[in-house]
C-alpha cells in the first residue's frame, strides 16, 4: 500500500456516466459535468463503506505529465481505521 492509500483503480471521466441525461450541458459545460461525475463516483466508493477515505490523483502519462481527465483513484480501507477517534 502507497502512502495515498490501497489503489482502487483508475478512472476517465469521460467516460463516466451516472444516469443523468447531460446532452447540451456536456458539450457547454464539460468541466462541470466531470466534476459532477467524479463527485458522485467517489461518494459511491465510500457509500460501500468499503472505504473510510477515498482521494484521488490525477493520472500521469509515460512522460510524467498529469492528465485533466484520467485519474487514479486510492482508498483507505474502514477496517484499518477501526477504533481510531480523531
């Protein structure tokens, strides 16, 4: 496990797609719609409750650069919190 985490996987937002028909908003707005995606992408991940924290990190190509629209995603593990109180 990374300091960031267990690697879940990595995602294209573009690719998402949780039902809601965005059709013109998409093409206006895309930025939005991806955010919004990948907002409701990481609150079902820790809705398993599978996670107790989910972060993720923007995916870097072969040469290093970061991508706008890939990501990886980490979690850490609710059992490995148990019993600790902030």
């Amino acid at each position: 496990m990374s300091e960031q985490g267990e690697l879940i996987g990595t995602v294209d937002v573009w690719e998402l797609s949780s039902g809601i028909r965005w059709m013109i908003t998409r093409l206006v707005s895309r930025h939005f719609v991806e955010e919004v995606e990948l907002g409701r992408y990481v609150r079902g991940l820790l809705a398993t409750r599978r996670w107790s924290v989910v972060k993720v990190v923007p995916h870097r190509n072969e040469q290093g650069v970061p991508s706008t629209h890939v990501f990886d995603v980490y979690g850490v593990p609710a059992e490995s919190n148990a019993g600790v109180r902030p």
